[in-house]
C-alpha cells in the first residue's frame, strides 16, 4: 500500500497537482466508466431485441432461404457483443457503488501492467 501512495504522490507531482485532485478523478471516472459499460449493455440487449422482431417477421414472411446465412452472421455477431457486455457487469456495479474499489483496481491493474 505504500507503493500505491508513493506512486500517486510522484505522479501527483509530475503533473503538477494534488493526490487528493488524482484521487478524486478517478472516482468521478469510476461512474463514467460504469455508466458506459450500462449503456453498452442496454444497448446491446435493445439491439437483440430488434433483431429477434426482425427475424420474426421475416420468418412470417417466409423468407428462410434468404436470410439464414445472414441472420446466423448477425447473430453471432450479436453474441460476442453480449458476451463482452457481460463481461463489464463488474465494473458497472464497482463503478456506481464502489467507486474506492473500482479507483484502487484500476491503479493496481496500472502498476502491474507498467
């Protein structure tokens, strides 16, 4: 833990400000973050939800032969977006419940990358 107030003391000082102004920016940022991982995810589930309309309708249109290749290509495509959406619920909960945490995390997860 001294590490980490040591780091955010040189850093603080490279850029001219305070610890506490670091600190409290990265809290702030922990709601941004986990408000765009929430908007992502809405996002995400909305556009599943236009897609199975669509596919639906196309079916009661009798249309198989037409859109089957491209509705398994949407699909997929689709899927890897809700699997990387799902991935952030973490963050969305850590950043608009647990900012401390989700602020901690992210220097930890700094240091350990540089």
């Amino acid at each position: 833990m001294e590490n980490l107030t040591s780091l955010l003391d040189q850093l603080s000082q490279k850029l001219g400000t305070t610890t506490e102004y670091l600190w409290s920016l990265l809290l702030r940022q922990a709601s941004i973050s986990a408000i765009e991982d929430l908007i992502f995810l809405i996002m995400t589930i909305i556009g599943g939800i236009i897609i199975f309309n669509i596919y639906k309708k196309m079916l009661k249109d009798d249309q198989y032969a037409e859109i089957t290749l491209q509705m398994i290509v949407v699909f997929v495509v689709w899927f890897v977006l809700l699997l990387m959406s799902l991935t952030n619920i973490s963050n969305i909960i850590n950043g608009l419940f647990n900012p401390e945490y989700w602020a901690l995390k992210e220097i930890l997860y700094s240091i350990g990358r540089y």
